[in-house]
C-alpha cells in the first residue's frame, strides 16, 4: 500500500506535462460498429444493438485479456470453472459459454474446444475493441451464437507506429510478468502489424492447503496480419497468429503431474491464419472471399493420485496404496487435436434504400482426442469425430423512411449432425422518432449442432478421477428464439451530458441441452451424459445511464436481471440416496452489475474507479451432494494513468498502477486437500491484487 500511495505522489507531482486529450466517455456514439449486421454502422445507427468495450477499459483498467475486459459490460460475465486449471468462460445473458460464439476479427476461429482456455488466451493490448452482440445471431455467423456473439476486433495502424506494453502485478504475494510489443507500417497501398507477448503467472494458492486455486500460466503470442491493395478497387488481407500455453495446476508442482494428488496439465499449441479478398464490382458492390484455419494440438492430464499418502516419513505411508496409484495416475495423460476449416463467400450491394448482403458459408472441423500413458504410448480413442456445416444467408436492411430502417434475414444450414435442414429467420426494426430518440426491436434465431463441445475435451476433477462427457443416442439440435426491445435516450438538457439506454430480452430454447448428474460404470469409470430435456427460457433485460458531470469527471452505471431456468426441474446429483433436481441454470446470477467513474485530475492524469457486481447464484458441491447459495461479490478496481509526452506527433508513455479487487471480494469456501470437487468454484476469478503497467506509443 505504501508503494501505491508513493505512485500517487509522483504522479500528482508531474501534473504539469501536457498530454493529448483524453476521450473519457466509455465508448462514443459515433463510433462504428459491424457486428449487429455486418454492416459498418455509428453505436446509434446500429439497427441490432452493440456493446462496446473500448479504451476507457482497455487502456485505464489494464486487461491482461479478454476474459478480464468482458467483465466491464452488463449482462456479461467470465466465469472460471475449474479449481485446478481454472478454465474460464464467457457468459451471455446468464447462459453458458457454449452458447455464444468467439469471433477475431469477424471469423469463427475460437472453435468449442479452443475456447475451453482461449478466452485467457487473446490479449487485450492487441486489441482496439470488443463488440458484443447479445441474443441469436445464427442468421450471421451459424451454430453455436445462441446467446449471442463477442467479437474482437484488432489494431489497424494509422501510420508507423511501435506500442509496447511491460506489467506486473502482485496477487496474494506471488508476482507476475507481462510484456507485449506492435510494430505497425502503414504504406500506401496497405499495412502489416507484427506483434508479439508474453505472459508468466505463477500457482496461487488461496486456502493454504497445499493445492492451487490459480493455475501457473505461461503463454507465448506471435504473429502478423495486413492489407494489401494491389489493384484499385481490391483489396487482400492476411492474418496468423501462434499461440502456446503451458498451464499446471494442483499440488506437487514441481514433480511430473501423474506424481501429484491432483494434477490438471495443459500444453496447448494453436495456429491460426486466414485470407480475404475483397473485390469492388461497382460504386456499391463488393465481393468477399475468406478462407480461415485454426489448427490446435494439446498434451494434458487430468488426474492424479488421490488421497494417498506421498511422503514416506509420514504416518499411514503405505508403499503399496502408493505404487497402485501410480499405476493408474500413469494411464492419465491424453492427446488432442482439433483443426477447422472455415470458407466463405459473401456479396455487399447498396440499391436505392436497400442495403443488401448475401453469401455461402461452409465450416468443418475434425476432433481427436485419445489417451496416452506417461510415455507416449497410446491408449483408448475417446474422439474422432469430423463435422461440417454448409450455410447460406440473406439480409436486407431497408430504409423506408427517414428515422425508419427494417432488417430482413434468414439463413439455411445443412449440419451433417443434423437430418434435414435447420432454418433461422431474423426481423429487426430501428426507428428513431426523435433526435434524441431510438428504439429497436429484433426477432432472432440461433442453434447448436450435437457436435464435440468445448466440455468433452476439458475433463471435470472430483478428488483425482476424471468425468468425460458422452452424448446421448439421437440428440438433436438446440434451437434458440430470442426477442429483444429496446431504446437509447440522448436528451439535449445540460448539452447531452446525460445518456440511458435499456434493452429487455427473452430467449426460449427448445430441445435444450443438459449435462446429467455424475454416473460410474462397471469398470468405475465417471461420466456424465448430454441429452435433450425439453424447454427454457431466458429472461430480463439491463440498463446502463451515463452522466457527463464536467469536462473532467464522467461516469456511467449499469445493471442486468436475467432469469435463466428450465421448464421442468433437472437432476444435477444422484448418487442413489440423495436426488437434487433444479430449474436454475447453475452458476448463473440473477442480478449483475457495472459503474465506471474517470476522473481527469491534471491534463496528465486521470483516474478510473470501477466497480462490478455480481449477485448470488446457485453453486453444485458434488464431493458434498447439495447446491450452495453464493454470496454476492462487489468487486472494486482503482487506477491512475500517468500520461508522459515525449515527442512532438503523438508519441506517449502511460503508466498506469492501481488496485483490482480492492475489497478483495472471493469465494470463501474453497475446497481443499486432495479430495476436493474442482468444479465448486465461483464469483471473481481474482482475488486483491497490485499492478503497474507500462505502455509506450512511438
């Protein structure tokens, strides 16, 4: 704390160097988004409503990735859902991380088993924003964008330009490293970025129990992505990226994972690249063609000893129970790879009032995944499955008048899951009565196939033994209903220094499906079973007011009920004497919320306080067989940017120190010892921590 404070001294006392004006408001309603409709529309505009995490997050709050930036807009949350290898997912609308779909830049390429821990994976300081979408977007971008889509959109250079970004923080004593560099050229007919990062994050334990509750990290990100303009009137874009993590967690650390009690090792490697090129036929048309990959190979295991005894000097030592676990624990390990291929062809034409756009998508994607022992050699196939879907969509986004515009859709998708053909419609309508005044209203469909999800590779810990996941026979697809209402309030009063906008929800989905209670077969192995289960129904809606209170002080407040339940009550643990059956959603709060507060204290320094709400939410303890009623966690982030000009064309240096999780607001009651439930875990993923980052624009 004294160091925090001696931060703050030293950056009142530079007060005096002029830096470039700051944009205080969280995102501007002028800036365009392309999400909603594929189509680049001002926030206002936008006929399908877009939430925006910009710099006033990205920069002020100093995300390490996008799972912490998420955080900052309501009615989305991560969630980490593993005590071992912290596995973190991103919620929509109170629903699940695999009801929504990951989008770099536009493209599919975040596929159900990446996403598993590739939402830890995609770096916030490469990042210029994030869109999300909430509701069924299926029309757009195919399975999977039930609950909605979050798109992350990266930096295009506005002209030479170096930015490099240095941060450490410290969490419950234990500091961690970050480092991260862009090189960008823009040249007269394109430009490339060059890129890379590195990030360090030792095991933490909270409970002192000898087993960690955040998993050591260590994450490498290289890559490069341009535009060329070889010709008037067309353009070539070309992408890749190389991701590599190794992550540990449970005890033992420092010996092989099958020696440990419990043991979760994930070596992952992902490339991903893609090609576009755009073609302008006309003044108004254009034609796109995109081909992407995504190729991802993983070592893991999951497991471990159990409750035995490992150290020989220590009462009950039996060398025998030892010996047996180490038979099994060597029979742990696993292989994985997973590799997508994501094609499409896409025309953009303007006639009269209509904007129009249409095109053909095909995505197929091939999962493997088999046991391994300690030394390579190979057991069981647990997956190989391949899959594709052929799809092709429509929209119309008509002006009828001045202040009245109608979005018309509809997609056909062929699954070779699926028998026959799945159909989703869309009906949007945006109308703006009043200058001050919008309003929107969108039907929306979405589904997902009974593919390979991201829950089928990463395997759940109850004490050492590992729970795959198995498909029931003839499941089918999940389909998704969603509408939406809503409105954006810009009065002229105070020269608009006050804004509100809401939105209410409500998604009905059909066929849903459901991961059943834990099951043992003969030979003891755990399992659990997906199948359908009939209806839910997804309801509530958010609200967000910002207030422009000065030049210098700006702030903002949001908050989201969602209600999310099945039509008939689900059972979540049977073990033979006791039966729970629930129409929650597990780990979904009814209530979240956001506030946001800069303040610019000089011309070269501003503070952000935020704040960050998360209500009580029903938790599954399965070593115990009851669901626990969370408490609710209000989460409290203060920082300060020191902004430092160092030449005369916009170069700068920010540093920004502060405190994440100031209340340190935490699960209390972890698990612990070797026979702990991984999965009973819940709220902020982090918990008080201390930072400072560097970050240098040239």
């Amino acid at each position: 704390m004294d160091a925090i404070a001696a931060a703050l001294a030293w950056a009142a006392a530079g007060t005096s160097v002029q830096a470039a004006a700051l944009d205080q408001s969280p995102v501007r309603d002028d800036a365009v988004v392309v999400t909603g409709t594929r189509t680049p529309r001002t926030l206002r505009e936008a006929p399908v409503r877009t939430d925006v995490i910009g710099p006033a997050v990205l920069e002020r709050a100093a995300p390490r990735n996008l799972a912490d930036a998420i955080d900052f807009l309501p009615a989305a949350r991560s969630e980490s859902n593993c005590q071992n290898c912290n596995t973190t997912e991103i919620q929509l609308l109170g629903l699940p991380g695999a009801y929504n779909q990951i989008l770099l830049d536009g493209l599919p390429l975040v596929t159900g088993v990446a996403a598993v821990y590739g939402v830890e994976q995609i770096p916030a300081v490469l990042v210029e924003r994030i869109e999300v979408v909430k509701g069924g977007a299926s029309v757009l971008y195919g399975p999977g964008a039930v609950a909605g889509v979050v798109n992350v959109i990266p930096l295009r250079p506005e002209g030479t330009t170096v930015r490099a970004a240095l941060d450490t923080q410290l969490i419950d004593g234990h500091s961690t490293a970050f480092g991260s560099l862009l090189a960008g050229k823009r040249f007269e007919r394109g430009y490339v970025n060059l890129f890379a990062q590195a990030d360090y994050s030792p095991a933490v334990d909270l409970n002192d129990d000898g087993y960690s509750e955040l998993a050591r990290r260590k994450l490498a990100i290289a890559g490069a992505r341009g535009e060329w303009r070889p010709a008037t009137g067309t353009t070539i874009a070309l992408d890749y990226q190389f991701t590599a993590e190794r992550r540990r967690g449970g005890n033992r650390l420092e010996r092989p994972a099958y020696l440990a009690n419990i043991a979760e090792a994930i070596d992952s490697d992902v490339h991903r690249g893609s090609i576009s090129i755009a073609q302008q036929l006309g003044p108004d048309t254009r034609l796109i063609g995109t081909y992407a990959m995504s190729h991802l190979k993983r070592h893991s295991f999951y497991g471990g000893l159990g409750d035995v005894e490992t150290d020989a000097s220590a009462p009950g030592f039996d060398p025998s129970a030892l010996a047996e676990a180490v038979a099994l624990s060597r029979n742990q390990y696993g292989r994985t790879a997973d590799t997508l291929h994501y094609g499409e062809v896409r025309l953009e034409t303007l006639s009269g009032g209509h904007a129009l756009l249409g095109g053909v998508q095909y995505r197929s994607e091939h999962v493997a995944d088999h046991g391994e022992t300690v030394d390579g050699k190979r057991l069981a196939t647990i997956v190989d499955d391949g899959f594709h879907t052929l799809g092709g969509f429509v929209q119309d986004e008509w002006t009828l008048a001045e202040g009245l515009r109608l979005v018309l859709g509809g997609r056909v998708d062929k699954s070779s899951e699926i028998d026959g053909v799945i159909v989703s419609p869309r009906l949007g309508l945006w109308a703006s009565p009043h200058p001050a005044l919008v309003l929107r209203a969108n039907y929306s469909t979405g589904y997902r196939a009974p593919e390979v999800f991201s829950e089928d590779i990463h395997i759940d810990v109850l004490g050492a033994a590992p729970i795959r996941i198995r498909n029931a026979p003839r499941l089918t697809a999940e389909r998704a209903d969603s509408f939406a209402l809503g409105f954006d309030w810009r009065p002229t009063f105070g020269d608009g220094a006050f804004t509100l906008d809401g939105q209410a929800y409500l998604t009905q989905l059909r066929d849903t499906f459901f991961l059943g209670e834990i099951e043992e077969t003969v030979d003891g192995t755990l399992f659990r079973t997906r199948s359908n289960v009939g209806g839910s129904r997804v309801a509530g809606g958010e609200m967000t007011a910002g207030y422009r209170f000065s030049q210098v002080l700006n702030a903002s407040v949001g908050f989201a009920f969602i209600e999310a339940r099945y039509n008939d009550p689900q059972v979540v643990f049977d073990d033979g004497a006791t039966v729970i059956a629930t129409r929650r959603y597990l780990k979904s709060p009814r209530l979240t919320g956001v506030s946001q507060l800069v303040w610019r204290a000089a011309s070269s320094f501003d503070v952000l306080l935020a704040a960050r709400y998360t209500g009580k939410m029903d938790v599954l303890n399965n070593r115990e067989g009851a669901i626990r009623r969370s408490d609710d966690f209000l989460v409290l982030d203060l920082t300060g940017t020191r902004h430092i000009r160092v030449g005369d064309e916009g170069q700068e240096v920010d540093v920004t120190f502060g405190i994440k999780n100031l209340t340190d607001a935490r699960q209390r009651d972890l698990e612990s010892g070797a026979t702990r439930d991984s999965d009973y875990v819940y709220g902020p993923r982090l918990p008080r921590t201390l930072f400072v980052r560097i970050n240098a624009r040239f």
